[in-house]
C-alpha cells in the first residue's frame, strides 16, 4: 500500500496526463478483464511474445515505465520462482530430460513451466494497467456504473461504492492515529522490535485495541454528520462526477477485444510453439 | 428561527438530558450555548435538526414543528450542522467532493451543484483548493470546508457543535471570522461552547447544566454573573478575569479594560 498523507497516492496509481489515463475507467475495467480471460487461453510461446508487444505498447501509450509495471513482478517472484518449478519437475512427460527419485525434468514439464511464467508475469505486469492509469475513486465510480443492473436483485450496489469511497478517505486518517498510538505506547515502554513474541504480540494489542475502538467512534460520528447532510442512500443521489462514454472508449474497447479474440483463435492454432 | 416548548430528552436509563427546556432563537440570531460536559449542549443542537426527537415537548423550525418534516431532507436542507472533530464528518476524498456530498443527497443538478461549490468555497476562503485532499488540510481548513459542505446546501441556519473545540488559535480564529461574515449577511447561527471568549462575538448567550437553561443574557451581561458561571464551571475570558483581579468588571475585550483602568487611574 502505497498511501501517504497528504497527497495521497493510495496503491499504484501513477499521475500522469496519458490517453489511457484520460479513458472511461468503465472502459479500462471492460478492457483488463478481456485481456486476462485472454492471457489465460494462451498455450504458444510466439502468442505470448504478441501479447507481451501488446502489454508493453499499452504501458507506453500509458506514459508508465516498464520497469514500474515489472516492480510488481518482483514482490511475487519466490511464487513465481516455486509455481515454475513445481511445473517444472512434477509434470509427466515422454520425453525424460533428468530424473532424480521422483523429480524428473520432462520436455513438456519443461514448456509448461515456461508457459506457466510467461501467464503469470504478463497477469501482474500488466494488470497494472488498470490501477497505474485510474485512481480508486474512479475505479468505485465505475464499479458501481457496472455493476447497477444488479440493483434490480437487491445488490447494494450504491452502498459498496459509498463504503469503498469512505474506506479510502479514511485510510491517511488511520494511519495518523495508528501512528501516534504507537507514539503514546512506545513513550510509555512499549517495545515493537524486540523481546520475547509473546511481548511483541502485546505491544501490537496494545496499538490495535485503541485503534479499533478509535475507528468504531469515528464510524459513529460519520453516520451522524452524513445524515446530517441529508444522506438517505442511493435514491435520487446525483453524482458530481460524472462518468463519459466517449468514442475513444469504444474504441480503446473494440481494439483489445479484437486482439483477445485472435488470442482465443490462437489457442486452437495446430502451429508454432 | 427556532423554538422549543418544554422540551424533555431521556436516555434509556432515566437520566434526563433535557428537562423542559423552554428556548427561542430568531432569524438573524447569533446564539452561543455555554454549558459543562454532559449539560446538555449537544443533545439541544441534535433536536434542532431533527438528529434526535423529543420524548416530550415541541421542536419548532421555521414555525414548522419537526414532527411535521415528513421528508427529513427538507428539514436538513434548512438546518445545516458542524460537529466538533472535522475529520469524522468530511466525507470526500477532495475539496469540491465533500462540498458536493450534501448536494448530491439532495440530487442538486450538476451545473448548479459546481455553483454552488465555488459559492460555499469562496464563502470560507477556500477558493482555489477544490482538488486539494482534505487530509491536506490544516485543522482550521478542515473545519472551514465542513462549514462550506453545510453551507452549500444553503440553509437557513447553521448550528455548530463545539466546533472549534479541537482547533488551534489560529483555525479558531479563521472559523470565527467566517461566522462573523455569515451573521453579517443574516444566517441565523447556534454556537454550543467551552470557551467564553467566542461568547463576545454573539447577540446572545444561554447557559446550561444538567439538562437545564439556566440563564439566557446577552454576553456583557452573562459575565457579570461570575459566581454562577464559576459554580456551573464555565471559566470567564482572560480579559474579563483580569478586569475582576483589578476591580474593573465586566470587560469584554483589552480595549474596554484598557478604558476602565485609564477611567480608574483619572
């Protein structure tokens, strides 16, 4: 989590003035969607190299350097690293390259394994796409734009929105007071880094307990003053932003689902690796 | 503005927290509620805008008894609130989206609702901050902004719930100029304080203790009651304190003791 007060950069998003930026975030959300139920129907290596031009075009058009988009990667390398090896040496094969009891490096192992890679780092990569290019309340907007034909089933949709909303604006807040909880404990004693993890364990109860009841206060006094200010829900609510469907967003929209299309052909193409 | 007939509020547990309070406040008013912690200062505020109901007794705004607001948002429109700790009533996630909060509930047209924003901004010196994160803001700003959200839903009356409490000298008097300018233009204002000193910017002031009014005197008067404001521990201005040591009662600011001592010393 990349919050800060402030000026507040909450996870990943990246501010710059980008065509993908300037997007319909409903557009962007459609698009990654499309993209990753397309990453997961290819089985060829020279697919996965148009997919990764694909990505990276994306991330250009986006003003977003690559090397930001591949600093994901590396939080989840050790999984990365674990899920290829277990591909690597547990998948049956004809063709034995090296066996050692019951590991064994097959050639299909092997090209599963790479497969398997090359799927993951493209899903994280480039899933940033969607949060380095829209910030968390467009993201909220556009999530309760999509998800409105589910109100008709009793989905709260207005009220996740408005919980997603409040739960962003109140994350500098908490980490105000969570930091000065600790200041409060450390001056009277507490000690976080060392000593026994049963002493550890009670200093972090000691921040959690006056934080919880802090934040239960402050729900208290959020409900009153929304209703204060007419809050009665979602009924005849009018939004100030205002989400627009442009033909750009079409067209962004159009263009991946094309690609992702041939990416679904591709999948049952009887050539190349 | 507002009236209360023999208003009773209890908890649960039987205590009352107001006890047949009898109150007036006409438009234009500026009225401050003194009173120690669990006087009932609070609860009266709550009952003005329909926050709370009375278990007996009449709330009336606008000539309207509450009861009668069967669209609570009408209520809320007229009677705008802002309470102790900014922090837990912004609810945007900038400047213009907090302002716009009450809006939006209202479902204020777009158009009108930007007016309205730049309006309510401009009232409260914020002009020029509409993108800037509230978490941004100085404790004074934070305030000023709940203000404007109030304001923007352009009530009759604006009721402030010891809300300069938690802020700095400075907030405090960035707060108390825009009430200032408020009043100035006919906003009627309901002020619930700790301290004294606000008072002197007021028409009127009521005293309260246990769920009672106790007095209701325009602030020169209020402070010549000394011992009774210190047995119901409301603590006088500095200025005012000082005049006491020095014989001269009654002053409400340095100029006025300044007068009395050099009236004394002729």
């Amino acid at each position: 989590m990349g919050a800060k007060k402030g000026g507040v950069r909450f996870g990943s998003y990246y501010p710059v003035n980008s065509l993908i930026h300037r997007l319909d975030p409903r557009a962007k959300i459609l698009a990654m969607l499309i993209f990753m139920l397309g990453i997961f129907m290819v089985n060829k290596f020279w697919v996965f190299g148009l997919v990764y031009l694909f990505g990276f075009i994306m991330l250009a058009l986006a003003h977003i350097p690559p090397g930001k988009a591949l600093n994901s990667v590396r939080g989840l390398l050790v999984l990365l690293l674990f899920t290829s090896l277990i591909n690597m040496f547990f998948t049956p094969g004809e063709q034995i390259l090296w066996q050692y009891g019951p590991l064994h490096l097959t050639m299909e192992g092997l090209l599963r394994s790479g497969l398997m890679l090359l799927r993951l780092v493209a899903l994280i990569a480039f899933s940033g796409l969607l949060t380095f290019t829209t910030t968390p309340i467009e993201l909220a907007d556009a999530l309760e734009s999509l998800l409105k034909p589910f109100q008709r089933l009793g989905m709260p949709v207005h009220e996740f929105a408005m919980m997603m909303t409040i739960a962003l604006r109140f994350i500098p807040v908490l980490l105000e007071e969570a930091d000065k909880i600790v200041k409060a404990q450390r001056s009277r004693g507490a000690d976080f880094s060392s000593g026994s993890l049963k002493r550890r364990l009670n200093s972090i109860i000691a921040v959690i307990v006056p934080l919880l009841y802090n934040a239960l206060k402050r729900a208290d006094d959020l409900a009153i003053a929304m209703e204060a200010r007419a809050y009665i829900g979602g009924e005849g609510r009018v939004s100030l932003r205002e989400l627009q469907w442009r033909l750009t967003d079409g067209l962004a929209l159009a263009t991946v689902l094309l690609f992702v299309v041939f990416l679904f052909v591709s999948h049952w193409l009887k050539w190349g690796i | 503005m507002f009236k209360l007939e023999d208003v009773c509020y209890g908890y649960t547990d039987g205590r009352l927290a107001l006890n047949k309070v009898n109150l007036q406040v006409q438009p234009g008013e500026w009225l401050a509620v003194l009173g120690a912690n669990g006087s009932g200062k609070s609860t009266l505020a709550r009952h003005l805008n329909g926050l709370l109901r009375a278990s007996s007794g009449r709330v009336l705004v606008a000539g309207r008894p509450v009861e009668d607001y069967h669209n609570l948002q009408d209520l809320r429109r007229l009677v705008g609130i802002v309470f102790q700790n900014p922090d837990n009533q912004i609810v945007g996630n900038s400047v213009e989206e907090d302002v716009a909060f009450g809006l939006e509930n209202l479902g204020v047209p777009r158009p009108e609702m930007r007016e309205r924003i730049a309006w309510a901004l401009q009232l409260v010196g914020l002009s020029g901050r509409e993108k800037v994160d509230p978490a941004a803001l100085s404790g004074g700003q934070k305030q000023r902004l709940a203000i404007a959200g109030a304001l923007a839903m352009q009530p009759k009356a604006l009721l402030l719930d010891e809300a300069t409490s938690m802020l700095d000298p400075v907030g405090v008097a960035e707060v108390l100029q825009v009430l200032q300018d408020l009043h100035a233009q006919g906003l009627t204002i309901v002020m619930i304080t700790h301290n004294m000193s606000e008072v002197l910017y007021t028409d009127r002031a009521v005293v309260m203790a246990e769920g009672r009014l106790l007095l209701d005197k325009p602030p020169q008067e209020l402070f010549a009651h000394t011992e009774d404001l210190a047995q119901w521990h409301i603590e006088l201005p500095g200025v005012t304190q000082l005049g006491n040591l020095l014989g001269v009662s009654g002053c409400l600011d340095l100029t006025q003791l300044l007068d009395a001592l050099s009236k004394e010393a002729v």
